[in-house]
C-alpha cells in the first residue's frame, strides 16, 4: 500500500534517487569497505525514518 500525502487540492508520493560519488572516483568503496558503507546507509535511513528501497555499490557510478 503506498502512503500518499496530501493537501486539499494534491496528492504526492516522494522518491529520491541519490548517487554518492567519492572524490576522484576511488575504487576503495568498491571492495572491502562496500559492507561497511552499506551497513552505515542502512543506519542513517533507519535513524531519518527512510525506507531505503534499494541500494547498489557500482564503480561506474
């Protein structure tokens, strides 16, 4: 079930697409640090009230 807000004259649904892309493309984020960063992603939307949807650590990004 979605949960749309509304005013009287509106109904809305808001979804972000959000890209973090390191300094200088480094490849660190990549590799052994990408569960980490996950895991700190996941803790900050908990703490916001966010549903995080789904989330990929791409090196073309």
């Amino acid at each position: 079930m979605r949960e749309w807000q509304s005013l009287a004259h509106v109904k809305w649904e808001c979804k972000y697409h959000v890209v973090i892309v390191p300094k200088y493309r480094k490849k660190v984020l990549y590799g052994r640090l990408r569960g980490e960063v996950g895991k700190i992603i996941r803790q900050l939307c908990r703490q916001k009230e966010v549903e995080l949807i789904e989330g990929h650590a791409m090196p073309d990004h």
